[in-house]
C-alpha cells in the first residue's frame, strides 16, 4: 500500500524589502520547491559613503539553489529588478513577468551581457504558470508603471496573495482599472495569507488617481505659456510621462527627454506602445535649438535630489547641453523618498538663485495604496493571515493596525523582519527561525568586496582625514637614514598649521628614536609605536582622531 505524502508547511521567507522601502525579495517555500518574488535593490543610506546601490544577500536561495524554481516579477520598478544582473550571476533560474517588465528586465541583462543566459518567460494577465508545487497567477493591478501585477500562488497548503506596489485606479492613463472581481473570486477560494503593500498604510483616504495630476499639468502649461517648462520625474513613471505629452500636444509645445535612465524607460514604453506619440510631440536634445524655448518641455531625471541626475546638473550649472535661465519654470512631479529631502531643497534652492520658479504642489499623485484601499484589498481577499511587506517598520505597522480593524485576530498577523522564516498552516501561523540575509554593497564593478570595514574606514576618513608618516630604514643596521616625514589630507590645513605639523614630526621622531634605541627591529611594532604616540598627540591638541597610516622603506 501506497503510503500517503504527510502535507508540508508552507513558508515564506522575506530576504529584503521589511526595513526600508527598497531591496523587495521574498521566497516561498513548499516541500522541495520554491517560488521568489522580485528582486530589487536599494538605494544607499547617507552613511555607505561610496556605495552605488545595495541588493540582498540570497546566500539561503544559494544554498537551496535545487529547490528554486523560478523568479515572477509584479512590476518594472528599480526596487523590484535592480539586483536581478547580479542575484544571476549566481542563480540561473526562470524569470516571468508582464511585457514591459519584462523589457526593462531584458535591457538590463543586456548592459551586463547576460541576455543569452537567463531565461525568460512573458506572461499576461490572468495566466498561470506552474512552478513545482506552486501555481502562480499574475492579477491587474494599477501603478505608476504598467504592467504592474499582483501574484496569487497557489499551493497545496493554500492561496498565498502578494498584491505587489499597486493602488486602486478607477480611471488610468493607460489599460484598465485594478482586477477587483478576480481579487473577489480568490478570495471566495480561500486565502491563506495576504502579503500587502504598506507604503502608505499610514495615510486615511483613498490614493488619487493619476489623471489629476493631468489637470494640473494643463493649468501649469496654460499659466506658463511664455515660459519654458522643465518637468523631473521618476523616469519609470510612464503615465506621467504620457500626460506631460498629453498637455504639450494640447498647449503647442514639443517635448525632450533628458537623463540615461528616462530616455531608456520611455523609449522603451514608446517601442511597446505604451506611450501615444502620435502627434510626434518627442523631439530629440539635439532639435531642440529649431524650436523657442517657450514651445519645449524638457522631461528629466532629478526629482529626489540625486547628485548626478540631469536636473542636479542643470542646477550646478553643469549640464553640457541645458542651462537654466531666469524665468524657467521648474516643476518637480514627485514627493521626495524619505531621507533625500535635504538633497532636493539643495537642488529647489540653487534653482531658485538662478532665477527660475520652482512648483512642486499638487504636481503628485501616490502610485501606492493608502488606507480604505488596502481595506478594501483586505475585504475582498479575507486572508487567514496578514503578513504587511514593503515598507519601514512604522509602515508595517501602520498596516497591521489596518487588519486588526478589520477584524484578523492579532495572532494571525505577522511583522516579520528580513529573514524570519514564516511557517502557514490552517491551525496557525508561526516565526520558526531565520535565514542569512543582509545587505552586499554595489561600488562601482566590485559587488560584494566592500564590507563593514571598509565603510568604517572611509567614514573615518570623511571624519577625521589622515596623516601618512613615512621614513627609511637602513636595510642591516636598521638606522633612521630618512623622515620621518608627515603628509596630511582632511586633517588640518597644512599651510595654517605649520607649528602643530612640526610638533607632531618631532613626537614621531622620538618614538621612532626611542624603539630604534630599544633595539626594536620589527617594524609592525614601531609602526603601532608611532599610531600610538602620534594618536595620543594629536587628540590632545585638537580631540581629533584621524586615521594614522605608518610607511616604513628600507634601503
């Protein structure tokens, strides 16, 4: 007789995305099978001095590399797709996505010349595909990129449903409203855990839907008339985009798209079709110069304040081919990401010296669900448990606030961190360990190879500066022949403090002096001599700490 399998466990396993709105990777676990929900990165925090971006440790999906069947993608956004070039370099698995997600994917893989290797599947709204024990559907939902899709998986311990980034959009720019009547129809299946944006958990109401922001742009483009306009955006918002060519056409003007990442994701949008331009209202940089200034719109990248995006070096006075000029109206269509706000008043204030008027009131909308939104996700699904994703740990919060008002009984609502191991069954729900997760710093072509030590050594040296002694060494006496000599960057401004330099030559000299005379012919030991004494000198003439760096030659 047959013996009959016992039912596993299902587990969802969170690797990024539960502490800051950036890095989402979530795998979900049946048997021996798993499922990974996106594959983003995140944005450097102020003090990853150096630091590109940052991707999620997958060392657990490494060491599981057997059970992985596939990754399914809900949106294009960076915070979704930024780590998948370099998470492949060490997982060769299936990817599924949407159309345009899976475009903006595709590009990416290009840049790192791993196209031919990864394998890739469209999928459209409503499909499903089979991926080892689980099913997974992609459901429409609306955001401020298309294609955006929630994910049901189905597995044999039941429906887990992640609603992806989305909001409730009655009336998009573009396709159709949010699948509410599918969300529904799940639901009435039975839901056992819904995995829900948090974003904006914290804000009553319902999100606006973007084609307000439409309306405002038209007011904008007809009080400006005699203006030029330059208009900063997330260049993946391709509905905001669309609407900026919507009132250009609308008002006469021709439209430019300035900054890498903005030409490559509209132009991306416009092959697809995604974006009418049917008017040919999009003009290259370089055309520009055949039209007055009053009749363009420049589109760019810069909304949060970066320091290298286009309209920071408009700003800087900086950029090759733009300069701001008195009189420029500057909107900025965004609300800035938590943390960058100082960076975009910088940027709001050299623009404002130049001469230019800056707007950035009622020029946003949320692509994100706010509170009766996500109630009205949570009414439809019923879930068993809630489990709130995407967001920090207020949001997170914030949101399961939300459920208990709903009624979900508070041991059925789990605030998992990064690396928990969730384990759902119908009898309960329960945190029952924690996998390796964490943060690989991207510097440049080095992934990985920057860590916690080096991150302390350079705040050190954004800090404190350094002081490089050096001397020589006679090679068989080991007798002072040369120095020492001092060398100091972001310490103290040499020219200024001649007398402080000189002191400290002489308090190195004796050290070295005093070991030489001691015999000591090891020079790790002369070396933390000088660190020693040097260290213990300058902190007394300045209560400062820089880094000391000792350079012995022989001769």
């Amino acid at each position: 007789m047959k013996k009959e399998r016992t039912k596993d466990k299902l587990r969802i396993i969170p690797l990024g995305g539960l502490e800051q709105i950036g890095m989402n990777i979530t795998a979900v676990e049946y048997g021996d099978s798993i499922v990974v929900i996106d594959c983003g990165m995140a944005f450097p925090e102020d003090d990853m001095l150096g630091i590109d971006f940052v991707i999620p440790d997958v060392t657990y999906l490494q060491e599981n590399y057997s059970k992985v069947k596939g990754f399914v993608i809900t949106h294009g956004h960076e915070d979704h797709i930024g780590a998948i070039p370099y998470v492949f370099q060490k997982l060769n698995v299936p990817i599924y996505a949407t159309r345009l997600t899976m475009t903006l994917i595709e590009k990416k893989l290009e840049e790192h010349q791993m196209l031919d290797s990864v394998r890739r599947k469209v999928v459209k709204y409503g499909q499903a595909v089979s991926l080892g024990e689980f099913r997974v559907e992609f459901i429409r939902t609306n955001h401020s990129i298309q294609d955006a899709a929630a994910l049901a998986v189905y597995s044999p311990a039941g429906i887990v449903v992640h609603t992806g980034d989305f909001k409730v959009d009655y009336t998009p720019v573009y396709g159709d409203a949010i699948d509410l009547q599918r969300f529904a129809e799940i639901g009435k299946k039975g839901v056992l855990a819904l995995l829900c944006d948090s974003t904006n958990a914290e804000r009553p109401g319902f999100t606006m839907s973007e084609k307000t922001v439409g309306a405002t742009f038209d007011r904008i483009f007809a009080e400006h008339a005699n203006s030029r306009l330059v208009i900063a955006t997330f260049a993946s918002n391709v509905d905001r985009v669309q609407q900026i060519i919507n009132s250009a056409r609308k008002y006469g003007r021709k439209v430019c798209l300035d900054g890498r990442s903005m030409i490559n994701v509209i132009g991306t949008a416009v092959e697809l079709g995604y974006i009418d331009d049917s008017g040919g209202t999009l003009v290259e940089m370089d055309d520009l110069k055949n039209y007055p200034p009053e009749q363009t719109v420049l589109v760019t990248t810069g909304s949060q304040g970066e320091s290298m995006a286009s309209l920071s070096r408009m700003a800087a006075n900086i950029h090759k081919k733009v300069t701001i000029m008195p009189g420029d109206v500057i909107v900025f269509s965004s609300h800035p990401i938590p943390g960058n706000e100082k960076a975009v008043s910088n940027v709001i204030n050299e623009l404002s010296d130049i001469g230019a008027q800056v707007i950035f009131q009622d020029t946003h909308v949320s692509g994100h669900a706010c509170q009766e939104d996500i109630k009205l996700i949570y009414t439809l699904v019923h879930p068993k448990y809630a489990i709130p994703v995407h967001g920090e740990r207020r949001q997170l919060h914030a949101q399961a606030r939300l459920a208990a008002s709903l009624g979900i009984p508070d041991d059925s609502i789990l605030l998992l961190h990064s690396g928990d191991v969730a384990e759902l069954s119908d009898e309960e729900a329960r945190i029952i360990g924690k996998v390796q997760t964490g943060q690989i710093l991207v510097d440049g072509l080095g992934v990985g190879d920057v860590g916690n030590i080096v991150i302390r050594d350079r705040q050190h040296l954004a800090e404190d500066g350094i002081i490089v002694v050096v001397l020589t060494l006679e090679k068989y006496s080991n007798s002072l022949l040369a120095g020492p000599d001092l060398v100091s960057r972001g310490f103290v401004y040499v020219r200024e403090s001649v007398d402080l330099m000189e002191e400290a030559e002489a308090v190195v000299s004796e050290a070295v002096n005093d070991c030489l005379g001691r015999h000591v012919s090891d020079w790790s030991r002369i070396k933390l001599e000088i660190r020693q004494s040097l260290s213990d000198f300058v902190w007394r003439r300045t209560q400062r700490r820089p880094m000391i760096l000792p350079i012995i030659m022989e001769a």
